[in-house]
C-alpha cells in the first residue's frame, strides 16, 4: 500500500492521481525546512516521474475544489496488461 501523496510525488504516468489532479484543478501543497508552498496540478507535474517538487520538499496536503452538486465526474480504469499495474 502507498499514500497519496506519495503518489503524487512519484508521478508515475500510469498511477490514477497525476491526469485526474490535472482535470480537476487540484493544488498540491509542499513543506519543506525553509517552508511551504502550494502548487498548481497543471505545473507540478512536469514530465513522467519528473515534478516541480524541490529537494527537501514532501507533499502534505492535496486540495481538491468542490464541485457544484449538480456537477458529476466519472473515472473509469483499464488494466494495462503491458505494465502489470492494476
């Protein structure tokens, strides 16, 4: 088992989080020593495995905007047989 976050720091192109994040306009929220910062999906995740996360930083918090109740989002998942990730 993993954690989010973790997840999201790793920014494995086949994990569920990195494309959903992106389409709902989430924030990633970074801590570090010299402090914290909040980060757009759309710039955190720069490339596969690779984000703007600097060293020294982890993610603590990931915020989701709450939709509208009228409003609704489907994720469906396909096994990817090549890989072996669910």
């Amino acid at each position: 088992m993993g954690t989010m976050g973790g997840s999201v720091a790793h920014a494995d192109p086949a994990a569920d989080y990195p494309a959903a994040l992106v389409a709902l306009e989430a924030k990633i929220h970074l801590v570090s020593k010299s402090g914290d910062r909040t980060v757009e999906a759309s710039e955190f995740f720069l490339d596969a495995f690779t984000t703007a996360m600097e060293p020294g930083e982890i993610v603590v918090d990931v915020q989701v905007p709450v939709e509208d109740s009228t409003e609704g989002y489907k994720y469906e998942k396909l096994a990817h047989p090549a890989s072996g990730f669910p």
